[in-house]
C-alpha cells in the first residue's frame, strides 16, 4: 500500500484546505450577489442599502486572496 511522505502531506494539506475555503467564499459571494440582484430586482425603489454587494465585494477580495494563497 502506498504511504505518503509525512512532510509532504503536511506541506500540501494546509495550501489544499486554504484554496477549498477559497472556492466556498467564492460560492457564498455569488449567492449574496444573485440574492442582492433579486432583491433589488423585485423592489428597486424601496431597496436602499445594497448590504448584500458591499459585503459581497469585501468578500471577493479575501475570496480571491485565499485562492491565490492556496496555489
């Protein structure tokens, strides 16, 4: 059976689980982002706050960082 090098493991894993996490806030921002374009879709004029896209953006860009930190 094939046994993995303990170091080697342990130096692959964290950047694997660090781009994971990556992916997943990447999946939540489209989510807040589509939610956020309904919401104003549905009602524009009493929408006022677009809390979704600002929280939205602020978490693109750790999204984006944690994917790039995970290569």
């Amino acid at each position: 059976m094939f046994k993995p090098d303990k170091i080697e493991f342990l130096k692959l894993w964290p950047k694997c689980f660090i781009a994971f996490m990556g992916i997943l806030e990447l999946a939540c921002v489209l989510m807040f982002f589509l939610t956020e374009l309904c919401n104003v879709a549905a009602n524009f004029w009493t929408t006022n706050v677009f809390a979704g896209a600002w929280c939205g953006l602020v978490m693109l860009v750790h999204s984006i960082a944690l994917i790039v930190a995970g290569k």
